[in-house]
C-alpha cells in the first residue's frame, strides 16, 4: 500500500524541497502544497521509469558529490589557466575511448554529467550498445592515463552507489 | 552590514566575474568546436557559482533571511550544462567528424551517431551519415 501510494520516496523528498525554494517561504499552506507535489508526480511518472536503481549507498553518494564539487572547483581554476596562458599551437586534444562497467541508464548518466562538469574532458556520445562512452580532452599528454583516472575516481564510487 | 561581510561579497561578485570573462574569452581563443564546449562547461560554471554564494550571504547578513532560489539555480545548471554540451557534442561530430577520426569501441558495436542499437528495427542511416561513409 505504501509502495503504490510513494513509489519513490527520495523524488517525493526532492520535489516537495524544490517547491518550498521555489516558493523561497515555509509555511504551512506551502508545505502542504510542496507534499501534494511530491506525492502526485511520483504517481503519475512511475509508469515512466520501470527498474530504475535504488539508492543503496546514501554515505558513498554524498562523499562522491563533495569529491565532484571539489574536482568542479580545481577543474574551473585549470580551465582557466590553459584558457588564458596556454598557446593554441601547444593543445594536445584528444578523443578517449572509455569501456563502460556501469549498466543502469541513470548511472551512465551521472556518470557522463560529471565527466563533462571536471577537468578538461566533455563526455560526447555513448557506442550503440550503451557500454563505451566517448570523451573528449582538451589538453592531455596521456590519454590512457586521463581514462584510468576517470575509472578510477568516478566510475568506482557510482558502481558501489547504484549497486 | 559590516566591512568584512562587504569585502567578501564584493570579492565573490568580482571572481564570479573573472571566470564568466575567461570562459567567454575562451570561446573566441580556442580553436574548434569541441574546444570551445571546454569553456562554457567548466570556467563559467564556477563564476556563476560565485555570484550565487555572494547572493546568499547578502541576504542573509542584509536581509536577514535565508533564500533558495540560489541553490535551485545550481541544481538545475548542474542538470542542463552536461544535457546541452552533450547535444552540441553530438551534433558537431554529425555534421564534421568521421568515424574513422574516432577511437574504435573495441567491442560488437560502434558509436550511436553511426549505428542503431542491437535490437532496434532496420533503419536507414540518415544522409549526413551516409555522406561521412
């Protein structure tokens, strides 16, 4: 009974605090309002998302949200410096070729949205069937290194969050 | 509202400036289209970044009151700056790079630009594609 009336309690949680923001006050009349959006929309989307992953690991997502916001920050400063000081003539561009380990859709796009948002790489295009993605680097020396590091400090945290 | 609170609001709004410049500058400087996507993605994400956390201290040490509206507008860039320089992406290796220019998969299937999905219906290759082969 539960399950059918909040088919997807995190989304319910989201939507009721994004309406409070947007609304910018909480008060009672909002608050009540914000709940009916979170319990109304999940009802009628759920027939849209069939097997979406469950959020096993809470503590794993929030530690790799802080490692990403921290890697946006160190990205940005570095973007900037080869924007302004690097001769055009010196940039190594590159495009990689990364062997997917993740299945879900929704991993697969957090994934890709995170290596677009850090250091110096745009994630393109997926292959055919869904398990390589194509990455482009701006300034690489090593592009089998750039692939490694994204496996590594990306893919290995997503993997243990949406297990 | 005391100095310290108004230096570090200034000195936010100026540094959200500077990294809105450099990635605007970026766009002209760098070479191609894949290049340039480099820019908007990253260096202005940070300079809008900025400007919202300014925003939130001057209403909380002006006003008095905590507001929102500047985490929802992170939320929602952090949503569609990937979504849209994906879709720039895409088109851009459409219209000008070939498959050969591209890295091999190494497995059964190549890039989505050129292939259908295993299991999708027969369909013809649309004509920009077609051109590329």
């Amino acid at each position: 009974m539960i399950r059918r009336l909040i088919p997807h309690p995190l989304l319910s949680i989201v939507l009721a605090l994004v309406w409070l923001g947007l609304v910018n006050t909480v008060t009672l009349g909002n608050l009540l309002l914000g709940a009916f959006l979170g319990l109304v929309v999940p009802m009628f989307t759920a027939p849209y998302w069939p097997n979406r992953p469950k959020l096993r690991r809470p503590l794993v997502a929030a530690r790799y949200i802080l490692i990403v916001l921290w890697d946006i920050i160190v990205a940005n400063v570095q973007i900037a410096w080869i924007i302004l000081f690097k001769r055009n003539a010196d940039f190594r561009s590159h495009w990689i070729n990364i062997p997917l380990e993740l299945h879900s859709p929704e991993a697969i796009t957090v994934l890709a949205g995170t290596i677009t948002m850090t250091p110096g790489t745009v994630s393109a295009m997926l292959s055919a069937d869904g398990r390589s993605i194509l990455v482009h680097c701006l300034h690489t020396e090593d592009p089998d290194h750039e692939r490694d590091r994204i496996k590594q400090r990306y893919e290995q945290l997503l993997k243990e969050v949406f297990a | 509202m005391p100095a310290l609170t108004e230096a570090l609001i200034s000195l936010l709004i100026v540094l959200g400036g500077v990294f809105g410049l450099v990635g605007s500058f970026g766009l002209i400087k760098l070479r191609d289209t894949m290049q340039r996507l480099h820019g908007p993605t990253k260096a202005t994400t940070l300079g809008i970044g900025c400007v919202l956390i300014a925003s939130m201290l001057y209403f909380i040490a002006v006003k008095g009151s905590v507001s929102f509206h500047e985490l929802l507008i992170t939320l929602f860039l952090f949503l569609t700056a990937p979504i849209t320089a994906n879709s720039i992406a895409k088109t851009y290796i459409i219209r000008n790079v070939g498959k050969k220019e591209l890295p091999a998969t190494g497995r059964r299937h190549g890039w989505s630009v050129y292939e259908d999905p295993p299991g999708a219906p027969e369909s013809q290759p649309s004509p920009d594609v077609r051109a590329e082969a």
